[in-house]
C-alpha cells in the first residue's frame, strides 16, 4: 500500500493524546463523584450500571478518529477490478471484389456501415485499430480509443487489388505487439504502394490458444487467399501468441461472377480457410450474406471480461468506514447516556 499524502499520516499520533486525556476525564469523574459521596450525595447513576460498556461510545470515536485520519493520507492498493477492455483490430479486405453489389451498395460500404455501429458502442477502455490487407497489408489507424479517428479511418477504405490473408494477420500482429511494446506501429496507410510483409517473422513463445486476451483480431473478407504467404501458417504465430482471430466471411461459397469496374470476376469465398484460421486460434467464424448479418456478427463479437490488477485510491472506502463507525458510536452514546461522545 502507499500513500499520495503520507504526511496527513501525522494525525494519527493525536489518537493517543486523545486516549490519555480520555482518560484522565475518568480518573477525574471518579473523584468528583467519591467527594459527592462522603457528603451524602448519590453517586451518579448513568453509566455505572453499564460498567465496561460506557466505554464503547469513546472506543468507537477514537477508532473512526483513526480510520478518518488514515483515509486522510490518501491511501492507494492494488485491486484486481473485472472490466471490458482491450485491443480489437479490423482487419479488413480490400480486394477488388469488395466493390461487388450484391450487398448493397457494395460489400464494402455494407460491412464499414456495420462496423461504425459495432465502434460507437465499444467503451473507451477497448482499443481500436484498423488494417487493410489486399495483396499487401498496411495499417490504416493505430489502435485508439478516440471514435471519431476510428471511424475516419473506416471511411478512407476503398477496393484495391488481390487478397493476402496472411498479410492482414501479420500486420494486424505487428500491430498489436508494437502497440504493447509503446512503439509506434509501421505500415501506415498512404497512396503509395504497399510492401508485401515478408514471411519471415520473429518466432514468439508459445502461448495456449486464446490467452492473450487483451487483444483480438477481426478478419473480414469475401475471398479467397490469392497471394502468398501462407495464411495458415499466419494464424499460427498468432495461435502461438494466444491472440485469438474471429473471421467474417461476405458472399458466397459456391462462387460469384462479378462485374467490377469494367472486368468480370470471379470471387469465392473459402470457408474451409476461414474455419480453419478461426479453430487454430480459439475464434469463431461468421458467415455474412447480407447486411443483417453483418449486424449481427457485429453485436455477437463481445470484448473480453478480464481481471486486471491496478493501483486504487481506496479514501472513499475508508472515508465511508470511519463515518460508519462514527454513526454507531454516536447511536450507543445517545441510547445509553442521551449525549454524543
């Protein structure tokens, strides 16, 4: 335990004073009273029938005394406190397919529509940050807690080229772990052409799937993986790292031919992949083919409840303490002698 005003700690030598002159009241009531009786007066009567139990009204004062002036001191402790918090990254597809209108007005305007709703109700304390991935990843915003960045950073995400799913998943990482490091993330969003991530990534200690529940990632794709590297084997050093990634898949398993900006495309989404990176990592994969699922995926990826030991002023405990015993203290004093303490 320490304290923000150690000094007010001080107070607490008067307890003592108090006590001693406390009791030289008593010593000096008693002789009052055994003067009085050697005249032929009665000795008091309010008190002496409670024998010990006079001295309980005082007891108490002295120790909400105590307790107030400890409280005083400003007192701070670590408590372990549940709360919703965390870092949750988008990592959001990009491809050209994104442009596709079966979701109306495209697949990406609808899933940016669905995420600004799943940011405004996300509390302050979870993190946010956004990835866009198409044959390459880069970062668009840093995990913050400010909204109006987050959603201004959704709102510059536009259709581009090919889908690297692995790309998404390393930069969301690097991300994550640079946040956590209080180094600023690489990989910002510009209008110059990305840098492929390389495969090669540092080799982190493994960790149990789902562990590390501080962060998540959100992978939201309508594709399947057309560019190296492997995705799998990205959703493997996040398995190894225990950060947990939920996939959303848009569109369909069956295929779709798509007339994008002039071209005739073919998308696919992969299931089998997204489950499998989902499974590997202890997340959980959606499937979205309209606008109400997307919404309802979104009000299904719930932040992680985690127990999280911080330093706490406790003054307002120990001020509502001291007033208690205070309180009780003059209750007894009033019933039995009609006066406080």
């Amino acid at each position: 335990m320490s304290f923000i005003w150690p000094e007010m700690l001080g107070l607490l030598l008067l307890i003592p004073l108090f006590i001693l002159l406390y009791s030289r009241m008593q010593q000096r009531r008693r002789r009052i009273a055994a003067a009085y009786s050697r005249f032929g007066f009665a000795q008091e009567a309010k008190g002496r029938h409670l024998g010990a139990r006079r001295h309980l009204p005082p007891a108490l004062f002295f120790i909400g005394l105590a307790i107030l002036f400890f409280a005083l001191a400003r007192p701070q402790t670590v408590v372990s406190l549940p709360k919703v918090e965390g870092t949750v990254i988008l990592a959001f597809d990009v491809s050209g397919s994104m442009a596709a209108d079966d979701l109306k007005p495209t697949r990406m305007e609808a899933a940016k529509a669905a995420v600004r709703d799943f940011v405004q109700r996300q509390p302050l304390t979870v993190q946010i940050g956004v990835v866009a991935f198409s044959d390459s990843g880069f970062s668009v915003q840093v995990p913050t807690n400010d909204q109006a960045a987050i959603l201004a950073a959704i709102d510059r995400l536009s259709p581009t080229r090919g889908t690297s799913l692995a790309n998404g998943i390393l930069i969301s990482l690097n991300t994550i772990a640079a946040v956590e490091a209080g180094q600023p993330p690489t990989h910002f969003y510009s209008n110059l052409t990305p840098t492929p991530v390389s495969e090669a990534a540092p080799t982190p200690t493994p960790m149990p799937k789902g562990t590390h529940t501080s962060a998540v990632i959100v992978l939201v794709t309508d594709g399947e993986n057309t560019v190296s590297p492997d995705p799998l084997s990205a959703a493997q050093t996040a398995a190894d790292r225990g950060v947990r990634i939920d996939t959303i898949g848009i569109g369909s398993a069956t295929g779709t031919t798509l007339h994008v900006n002039g071209f005739t495309v073919h998308t696919q989404l992969d299931e089998a992949m997204l489950q499998q990176i989902s499974q590997l990592t202890a997340g959980t994969y959606y499937k979205a083919e309209n606008e109400q699922d997307l919404h309802t995926i979104y009000d299904n990826l719930n932040s992680q409840l985690v127990i999280k030991p911080e330093k706490t002023e406790v003054t307002s405990i120990l001020a509502g303490a001291s007033l208690l015993v205070l309180l009780i203290g003059g209750a007894f004093s009033l019933r039995w002698f009609s006066r406080l303490p």
